[in-house]
C-alpha cells in the first residue's frame, strides 16, 4: 500500500511532523513497528498474526531484567530500521 504524496491530509500531517517542503523528492519516509514483550509473557498466534497483518509490526521478545542487552538490542533495531539515522536511544 503507498502513499500518495499530493494527498492534501497526508501533506498535512507531514508538515505537523515537522516536514517543511513536500516539493523536494530526495528523502524517504520510512517507518517502523516493533512491540517489544518481556521473553516470559505468551501471545496468542492470532494476536501476532494480526499485528504483523494489521501494523506490519514485529513482536520481539527480550528479557527485560538485562537492561544491557535489551538497550544494545533496542538500539540496533532502532539503527537498522532507520538507516543508522537513529544511533542510540535511553531506556528510562
């Protein structure tokens, strides 16, 4: 499913986001879902199949207790879904 730029509310909303000119076509809208769960909580098949469907998200499963290795996890995610434009987040 795309997107079409010359959509007036779809420009709209762009400009709410901070995009000041939809005139220049050198960049790209990307975007990204994750739900990140703690790796003991259990979804149901039909819960995943419909984020994966309905958000085009990933369920990804981490043990929170090792806030290390979840933030390197996150922030790879983060990096790769990005083109290295997101390097690093803070988990509060």
């Amino acid at each position: 499913m795309g997107v079409d730029i010359n959509d007036a509310s779809y420009r709209k909303w762009l400009l709410g986001q901070g995009v000041e000119s939809l005139e220049d076509e050198s960049f790209t809208i990307k975007i990204a879902n994750a739900i990140w769960l703690d790796k003991d909580f259990k979804c149901k098949q039909e819960y995943i199949d419909e984020i994966t469907r309905r958000f085009k998200s990933s369920l990804i499963n981490v043990n929170f207790t090792d806030t290390i290795g979840t933030k390197n996890l996150l922030n790879k995610w983060a990096s790769d879904s990005t083109s290295g434009k997101i390097k690093e987040k803070q988990l509060v």
